[in-house]
C-alpha cells in the first residue's frame, strides 16, 4: 500500500507541473491576484446574467472595483514576506547571513518564510565554520613552516650544523606536516562521502591486540612511558569496516596518551551489549569537562592535549567514522573515558511490504 500511495503521489505531482500556467508571464504576485479576482467576478456575472437576467452593469463594475482595492490591500500582506526574501537573498549573496525575514502567518508563505530562516542561519554556520576551518588550517600550518624555514635558514647560514638532532627536529616537523595534510584529506572525503565502508563481520579482540601494539610504537617515541591496558570478551564481534575502525581506535589512543600524565595508563575495554559492540578508550588524565563535552569532536579542538603534536583533526575524523557506521561516540563520565557504541553484526534485511 506505501508503494501504491508513492505512485499516486507522484503522479498527482507530475500531472500538477504538467497543467498551464497562464499567469506565469505576469511578474507581480498582486497583479496576478487582480486578474484572478476579475477572472472569478467575471464567470459569476456571466452566469448570473445567463441564468437569473440582466444585472445592472454600474452596480456590477463598483462591486468588482472594490474588490480589486480590497484584494490589493490584503495582498500587501500576502507579497511582503516574499519581497522581504528576495530582498534577504541579494543580500546573502553578497555574504551577509544575518538578515532573517519575519513570519507570522500560518499559510504556505508563512511556511516559507520559516524555511527561509533555518537556511539563513545553516548558511550562516556553514560560513563561520569555513572561515574557522581556514584559520585554524593556516595556523596549524605556519607552526611547523615556520620552524622548518627557521631551521633551514641556520643550516644555510652556518649557524647550525645538520648534526642528527637537528636533522631530526628536522623530520618531526615534516611529519607534523605530513599529518595534517593527511587528516584534512581524510576529513574531506569522509564528509563528501567518497569514502565507501568496506563492513565485514570480525572479531574485535586481534583487531584491537594490533591498534595497540602500533600505538605502543609509536606513543614510546615520545617518552612519556604510557602503559597500555586492554579487556576484550575473545567473542566479540563487530560489523564495520576494519580498516576504518583501525583508524578510530588508533586516533584515539594517541589522544588518550596525550591527555594522560607522564607514566599513565590507558585503558581499552570491548565488550557486548545486546546486539551492539561497546569499546571503551579511557586514560589517568583530569578529563574533560562537561561543559566542553559536547565540542570535543569538533574540528582543531584538542581538549587540553598536553603534549601539542597532534592535529586537532583526530576526534573529528572518528566521530564522522562512527556516524557513517550508524554508532555512537560520546564522552562518558568521569570525563576521561570516550565511549564507542557500534552494531556487533549486519543487520538484518528488511521485508519488503506486500502491496
């Protein structure tokens, strides 16, 4: 039956766009309204003429010329928002989002005009996120480049000989930069959704055995000797795609190492939920609070990172993981435990309703 209303509803659009639409040369909405309301007294006198007898035609014409006031006078109301949006939409094509257009009718226009608005204000948020997003880019940029030039600019000099510790300040800084660029595309693609999700079903403990041991690699060259911890059922599954879930864990374990103190532990826990997978990424830091919960995954925040190697980028990208494996990632209490929560199978297939 939904596919046979479907049907039924497009055809009624199809044969709705399809009938003429003689007015559509006239370019103002009240004349249109004249013309209609002249068109409508018009087949009235007619009829009344053909059907009752002669009416007199002075009496015809006043009622009709009052009319017409009238209608003009209403349709001011009627066309104001609607000029209101067109002026608002010259402006926000010059990049001002901040003009809004007043609805307070409850009719189609009404609508309109509240749909008006919510756009305005996605447009406006979109553009303050695009400005940030290339501030905080340049900025995130002309650390490492700056360092770089400065370090160059020694070893051209003389001043600084291309000993192995500055060779490999050197090479952090190129990582650095290496990183970002990485994560800004992966970001990049994730949100355009040209990123498609290879999901398998999978154990989630050997998974987990290789996020850690890389992390362990790559955390001990900052010294900071950071244990790692790790409880996971042996059944547990996931259906995701491993490559990506890999990424998430990985990113989070580097921003557990780098909130924790020096010496820490970081805990990683996976567990079963009813039909869901439960991984847990918890560290010994302060944690974060809750009034910066809600943020922390935007793009550029770190959350107090202490170490200040990372990108800002990492949380972003596991969130946008996460989403498009139809789970959840939160910050859970104390503060220092982010909390993932994705299905442990495939789900099943929908039946499909009989017609």
């Amino acid at each position: 039956m939904a596919a046979v209303r479907a049907r039924l509803r497009w055809t009624a659009v199809r044969i709705s766009a399809a009938l003429p639409r003689p007015l559509d040369p006239i370019r103002s909405i009240k004349l249109k309204l004249a013309v209609l309301l002249t068109f409508a007294g018009g087949i009235g006198f007619v009829f009344f003429w053909t059907q009752i007898g002669w009416i007199p035609p002075r009496t015809t014409l006043t009622a009709l010329l009052i009319a017409l006031v009238c209608s003009q006078l209403l349709a001011h109301g009627i066309t104001l928002p609607l000029r209101d949006m067109t002026a608002a939409a010259q402006r926000m094509a010059r990049g001002d989002y901040t003009v809004r257009v007043r609805a307070s009718s409850r009719d189609e226009v009404g609508q309109l005009a509240e749909a008006f608005n919510r756009m305005a204000g996605d447009l406006a948020a979109a553009d303050r996120q695009r400005r940030d997003l290339i501030a905080n880019v340049s900025h995130e940029l002309r650390t490492p480049i700056t360092a770089l030039n400065a370090l160059l600019e020694n070893l051209v000099d003389g001043v600084a000989e291309p000993d192995p510790t500055t060779l490999r300040t050197a090479l952090h800084q190129t990582e650095r930069l290496g990183r970002l660029v990485t994560d800004l595309l992966d970001l990049s693609s994730i949100e355009a959704g040209a990123t498609p999700l290879d999901r398998e079903e999978f154990p989630i403990a050997p998974l987990v055995a290789e996020v850690v041991a890389e992390a362990r690699v790559m955390i001990a060259a900052l010294g900071r000797g950071i244990r790692f911890h790790t409880a996971t059922e042996p059944d547990a599954t996931a259906h995701a795609d491993r490559a990506r879930l890999h990424q998430v864990l990985l990113n989070l374990l580097d921003n557990a190492a780098g909130h924790g103190p020096t010496g820490g532990e970081v805990r990683l826990r996976a567990h079963t939920v009813g039909d869901d997978i439960v991984i847990d990424v918890e560290d010994d830091g302060p944690g974060i609070p809750p009034a910066q919960r809600a943020t922390i995954f935007d793009r550029f925040t770190r959350g107090g990172r202490t170490d200040g190697g990372g990108t800002g980028l990492g949380l972003a990208i596991a969130r946008w993981i996460v989403d498009l494996h139809g789970g959840t990632i939160a910050v859970t209490d104390p503060g220092s435990r982010i909390r993932i929560v994705l299905p442990a199978a495939a789900p099943a297939a929908p039946r499909h309703p009989k017609e």
